[in-house]
C-alpha cells in the first residue's frame, strides 16, 4: 500500500511539473514574431488599480503591430487594390529587401503615387497576408 501511495504521488508530481513547465513554455513563446503562440497584450484599464501610476513614462506599441517600409513603386494595379514595391529590409519583420505585390487597405491611397515613385509605407497583418495602410511619396 505504502509503495502505491509513494508511486501515485511521484506520478502526480511528476504530471504537475509537466503542466507547470508548459504554461512557461506558452508564456516564453508568446510573441507577434511566432504565429503559433500570440500573445494578448490588450489591457483593460477599467479593471485595473491605476492610482499612483504614471501612464506618461509607460512605453505604448503601435496600434495593430504595424511594420514601416522604404521602397520603391514598380506596379500599380489600383482595380485590383494592388501595389507592387522594390523595397528595403523591413527590420521589424525580418525581411530582407525584395519586390513584393500588397492589397491596399483604401484603393485611395495610390492617389498621386505612380511607378517610380520613392515612398514610404506602412503594413499591417490581416489574415496571411499584409496590407498597405499608409502610403506617401518619400523625402529621401
């Protein structure tokens, strides 16, 4: 009796740490860079004690994880949505440079813009793909 007691409470030790450890796991893994874990970073301020906090030195992300990009117009296709860029690494993405095709967010925002133009961007996520949603000709 006494060896099946000490066997069930090393199983149940055992199995307590394993949940323990990936809860951590989870917790490590969690960030906007792996798809598999997404973190949430949203914060009720309703439900939270703010007395004494300084919300002025608090560091806030950008809305929706947006990623900036530097390039250059070779295509657009504004029935479609579309804008082609021959752009410069994106950091926040890991990107190197290279020439890729993205939806527009507003078909308005290729107004003034034509190919071989320098512009700046701005993408955000939506799905598998990324979207433009800022788009303006460059001062560099």
């Amino acid at each position: 009796m006494k060896k099946t007691i000490s066997i069930v409470s090393v199983m149940t030790a055992a199995a307590l740490l394993g949940i323990s450890s990936m809860t951590r796991a989870q917790s490590v893994d969690a960030s906007p860079r792996n798809p598999m874990m997404i973190a949430d970073t949203t914060m009720d301020m309703k439900d939270m004690n703010m007395n004494g906090m300084d919300m002025k030195s608090m560091k806030m992300e950008r809305a929706a994880n947006s990623h900036h990009g530097h390039g250059t117009v070779t295509k657009i296709d504004a029935s479609n949505g579309m804008v082609t860029f021959s752009h410069e690494p994106i950091a926040t993405l890991n990107w190197p440079a290279m020439t890729m095709s993205f939806k527009l967010k507003d078909a308005a925002l290729v107004n003034g813009i034509k190919t071989g133009d320098t512009v700046d961007f701005d993408l955000v996520q939506s799905g598998n793909d990324y979207v433009v949603t800022r788009l303006q000709k460059s001062g560099k």
